[in-house]
C-alpha cells in the first residue's frame, strides 16, 4: 500500500523537488533542537560538557545523515544508504575542508595527525574492503575469497565491525578528551519541558525530513531518469552535510581552524564507523557500479589532508591545498556523471 508520504511526493515533480527542499531544512533544524535539549538535559544530570560535546554535538550534526540512511536501508533504497555517507565525506573533505582553507589556512593539532585523520583512512579503506571483497562460500585452507570491483557487500558482519571500531575510537577520543581538557565550556541551561519539547521537535523534525528527502530524492531520479546513486552523491550528500558546512565555514572565518578540521573529520568517521555499521546490521548493504571509485576518493581525500598537515611547517592546510581538494572533487564529479 502506498503511504500519505507517497501519494503526496508522487503527484508531480514539483512536489518532490520541494519534499526534498522541506526535508533538508526539518534535518539542519531537527537536528540543532535535538541537540539543544539533548545537552541540556544530559548536563541537568550530571555529564560533563565535554563528553556531552564529543557525543551528544559530534552526532547531531551527522544526524541527517544517519536519519537519511536508516530509512532507506529500512526501505530496502541501500543505492541512497551508502552513496549519502560517501558523497557526504567527499563533498565534506574536499568541499568544505577546501573552501575553508580558501577562506583561512587551516591548521591541526597533533592528535588528529596521529589518530583522527588516519582514523578516516582507515574507514574508507574498510568500505573500499567490503565492497570489493567476496567471501568464499565454504572457508577453507585454499579459498580464501576473491576481490572484484562492485561485487561485494557490507553485510552484518561487516556493520558490526564497523560499530566495534566506532566504540574503540570514541573510547579513545573520551579518555584522551578527560586528560586534556583546561575548559569544560557552558551549556545554557533551560527548564524541563523546553529540553522535552526540543527533543521531542527535533526527533520528528528528523524523521519526517529524512522520509521527505528519501521519497523525494528517489522520486526525482526516477523522473530524472539517473540512478539513485547519482542523487545519493550529489543532492543528497549535499543537503545532509549542510551542518558541517556551516559549521566548518563560520569556524574558518573566525580563524577558529581546529574547530573546522575536527568537525569535518570527526563527521567523517561518524558517517562511517556509526551510520553505515547501523545500517548494514539493519540491511546487507550491496555494492553499485561505481561503488569502488567512490570508496577510492573518500580514502585519497583523506590521505591528502593527512599529507598536508604533516608535510608542511605548520602543519596546516594552505589555500592552495583547499583549491586542490575543491579541484579534485570537481574532476571526480565530472567524471562520475559523465559515465552515467
């Protein structure tokens, strides 16, 4: 039976266009309200500012993402599933991490070149694995499997995987946080039924514009006549990753750099390790054509903020390395449509 949300985003392409467009905007807000009164009635009990911000914050502002890719794992849409959160690190290291080193040079602080930045190596490595990788159908001394382009899969074992390797690197992140924190910041406090109401507005602002953007999205590329993994990368990677964007710009502008870079790589590692592990244990998710490219570009990405920030004095991203970055994911994009 075709749902309310159906037959309304179906009528026309007007109505999926603009189901898209109200979705993303009930994500960017949903998402700050849940995490307004989610900190506010975490600190009301007692937790410390600074894990509510490596947790409660650090989620919130890949919480379109995830809502996006839940539901369309949960709507067997797995195309929209895995291309949100790659086109998402893609358009947030080379996009946003290179427009704000347009804006400022952005520099880094030695623990996200010693396990952050590898940390997002490290994950797209593991989907660039899983999608090229097909285990043998009995395990044995001789078969140990074989790797081919677009043929594999992350399956439930590899979504547990990946959540196991999330709980490590947030475990990480908390115990370094705790040693080395001189500030433990402020959260506004407010009365109870304000962080209800927050919490509640933002959870359904977050479900409802995710089905907004997964129904419409899927409706535009039917009608478009382009897959649902053009649309993943573009338009909706584009859309979920408007928080980091904003974030990471207004940062860079203020010459607050190690804000922005731990934003857009912490972002990433979220939309990895969490969003696709929660996913793949929801729905196998399968391999596309064109998977593995895209797998290649969020590990190079990475690999080139890693190289800048250890190659240079200051261990920094130049301006010239955000044009590169900006350059990269053009050339990429170019490509990737062109070979539609």
């Amino acid at each position: 039976m075709i749902d309310a949300f159906e037959q309304l985003i179906v009528l026309n392409p007007w109505t999926m266009v603009f189901a898209v467009i109200a979705g993303f905007v009930l994500l960017v807000y949903g998402a700050d309200w849940l995490v307004d009164g989610a900190s506010a009635l975490a600190h009301r009990f007692g937790v410390s500012p600074l894990v509510i911000g490596l947790t409660v914050v650090a989620l919130g502002t890949s919480m379109p993402e995830f809502i996006v890719s839940t539901i369309a794992a949960i709507e067997d849409n797995t195309e929209i599933a895995i291309t949100n959160i790659l086109g998402s690190n893609a358009i947030n290291t080379c996009i946003i991490l290179g427009l704000s080193a347009l804006i400022y040079p952005v520099s880094s602080q030695k623990s996200s070149r010693v396990f952050d930045i590898p940390f997002s190596i490290l994950a797209g490595l593991l989907v660039l694995f899983f999608v090229t990788y097909t285990p043998p159908e009995s395990w044995s001394f001789t078969d140990f499997g074989s790797f081919s382009l677009d043929k594999g899969s992350i399956s439930l074992a590899g979504g547990i995987i990946l959540l196991i390797v999330f709980c490590v690197f947030m475990w990480h992140n908390v115990r370094v946080a705790k040693e080395n924190a001189d500030e433990t910041g402020e959260i506004q406090a407010m009365a109870v039924w304000k962080m209800l109401l927050l919490i509640l507005a933002g959870l359904a602002g977050l479900v409802v514009g995710g089905e907004l953007v997964v129904r419409g999205a899927t409706g535009v590329a039917h009608e478009l006549g382009v897959s649902d993994a053009v649309i993943g990368l573009t338009v909706v990677a584009l859309g979920t990753s408007l928080p980091e964007l904003a974030t990471s710009c207004v940062a860079a502008f203020k010459h607050n750099c190690d804000l922005a870079l731990g934003n857009v790589i912490g972002s990433n590692i979220f939309n990895v390790f969490f969003i696709l592990g929660v996913g793949a244990v929801i729905h196998p998710l399968p391999a596309y054509p064109g998977l593995w490219l895209d797998a290649v570009i969020v590990v190079l990405s990475s690999l080139m903020v890693w190289l800048f920030v250890v190659s240079t004095k200051n261990h920094e991203i130049k301006r010239w390395h955000g044009a590169l970055l900006v350059l990269v994911y053009a050339v990429y994009l170019t490509y990737r449509l062109l070979a539609i």
